[in-house]
C-alpha cells in the first residue's frame, strides 16, 4: 500500500498535463500512487494518459466537473494520505516529502497547504487560522490530508470547493498546519475560482464580480458566516 494517493482530476489538459505528471514523477518522495480521472477529455489527454498506463490508475467518466471526478478518485483511493492535484500544477521536487514529514510530526492536524504561484503571482499564506478562514477562502485544493478526515467535495457547487472543503473539516474539528515555502505552480490561465484582485470588487457590475460575490453568499450560508 503506497503512502500518498495523488489524484489527478483530467478535463482537455492537453497542454499541461505532461508538465504536471513529469513533476509528479520527479518528486523526491516516491511512495505513491496517481489516479487520474479523465472527465469526459475531447483533446488528447486521455493519448497522453495512455502513454503512462503503467504507472497510473486511469478512471473514464462522462464530463461531470471536477468535484465528481476528485470524489471518485477519493473513493479508489489506498492511501493514508491523499493529494489532489489539478492537471495544471507543476510540484517542486521536494513537495510532497516536505508535505508528508510535517503531517507525520503534527499528529493533532489533519492537512498541510503551503504558498504557491498562480500564473506570475506568488501566493505567500500565513499560518491557520480558524477565524480567516471563516472570513475568506486562501488555502489551494492542493494540499496533502489524512483519508480518513477527508469529507468528500460537495459536488452540488460550482465554485469554492476548496473553500467549501476546509470549513467543513473545520466544523468536524479537523485543521490545517502551514508550510511557509512555494511548493508548486499553477500555470497560466488554469482556474482557481477563489481568488479575485482586489481592484475587482470595486466593479461589482461586471458580470464575473457577481458571479463571484453569487458564490461566495452560497458558502457564507450554508456554513453560517
């Protein structure tokens, strides 16, 4: 049984999935396992998939989003520890060894997240902290949890699944620990439905501000914020 499942949600990622498996393969940490879901992909990304058959679980669904795809990769997974990483995220080479040290030192959390880079933007985070989190969503999908705290994504949402994910680990008693380094990227153009600049919010009549500020009311009420 492998230590990490990693589990990669594939949805016409042609151009970056060969970046984003090579990291994976790269990583000095090397006890795991990669379970792509290929989401209905009308590209070549099942090809490139196929082209690694050997050394991943391949899942083929209907185009069902990404939530779906994480959760049924979550359900085949064997690991203790799983890992969702978007198939246009490139890992450091030192990511998930660093990741698993400190869950194996910190017994009392449950995930680990770390600053990263979107684009040309670096994302340098802070410390966990319950009462932020409640304020705003800033920790990325991608971050290693224990199995058995993972509560699945609320598939009914079309935006702030990560946001949505680590609230509700937060109300089962469930925290994150922080890893102040850049540990990956995520290239240009990908999607992260979490962030905004700053500068947006005072365009509140363009239509991707209110669908935005749509989203963010959805969680605010379902988790009481």
């Amino acid at each position: 049984m492998p230590e990490i499942s990693i589990i990669i949600p594939v949805y016409n990622a042609q151009r970056t999935l060969e970046k984003c498996l090579a990291s994976i393969f790269a990583q000095t940490f090397s006890d795991y396992e990669i379970i792509a879901v290929n989401d209905g992909s009308i590209d070549g990304s099942r090809k490139i998939l196929d082209s690694y058959k050997d050394r991943i679980k391949i899942i083929d669904q209907t185009n069902q989003g990404a939530a779906v795809a994480r959760n049924v990769g979550a359900k085949i997974a064997t690991a203790p520890f799983i890992i969702f990483c978007d198939a246009d995220i490139v890992m450091w080479p030192a990511m998930l060894q660093i990741m698993y040290d400190v869950l194996q030192k910190n017994l009392d959390v449950s995930y680990v997240y770390s600053s990263f880079i979107f684009g040309q933007k670096t994302f340098n985070l802070w410390p966990f902290d319950r009462a932020k989190l409640k304020q705003m969503p800033f920790i990325h999908t991608t971050s290693l949890m224990r199995r058995e705290h993972f509560p699945g994504f609320d598939e009914s949402l079309k935006r702030f699944q990560d946001w949505d994910l680590w609230l509700t680990m937060l109300a089962r008693g469930f925290t994150g620990y922080f890893i102040p380094q850049v540990l990956f990227q995520v290239a240009s153009g990908g999607t992260m439905s979490s962030w905004l600049p700053k500068f947006m919010y005072n365009f509140s009549f363009l239509p991707s501000v209110k669908r935005y500020q749509a989203a963010e009311k959805i969680i605010r009420k379902k988790h009481n914020l």
